[in-house]
C-alpha cells in the first residue's frame, strides 16, 4: 500500500491486512520517494513505485526478503535494493 502524504510504501499481510513492513523516505534520490501514488508487483515480489511532482519516474525496489525485526521494531524493516 502507498502513502504518497508520508512518502511510505507499507506491506501488509493480505489475508489480516496485518502490517509487516515499510519502507521509504522523502527525497529525489534513488530509493527515496517523492509522492508515491502508483504500485504493483511482478511474480518475484519486487516492487514498483510511479511517483508524481519533482521525481516523475518509476523505481524497482528488489524483494530480498523481510529482515529480521530489531527490538521494539514497529513495524520491522523490510530489506529492499
């Protein structure tokens, strides 16, 4: 799920909707984003965010698996590229 106002894309859980990751930050640079507001994913699990304004692009976030949560970690980490 994005956030373009928090500049997050959230994973969740699709059978509880149970959050089971984020990731993102504001910015223009590779792997930041500014104002996401398209998604979808390919069979392997990686990630495409379109973004609007400033950046105007598409990015692939590369699925490696969620990581191991760090104490009081909410939500955890995902591993992204």
């Amino acid at each position: 799920m994005i956030d373009g106002a928090n500049h997050h894309v959230w994973i969740l859980n699709r059978e509880t909707l149970q959050i089971l990751a984020r990731f993102g930050q504001q910015g223009l640079f590779g792997g930041s984003l500014n104002v996401p507001h398209a998604i979808t994913v390919d069979s392997r699990g990686n990630i495409y965010v379109g973004e609007n304004f400033d950046a105007r692009r598409f990015q692939r976030f590369l699925f490696t698996g969620l990581g191991t949560p760090k104490p009081g970690a909410t939500p955890p980490t995902t591993v992204v590229r």
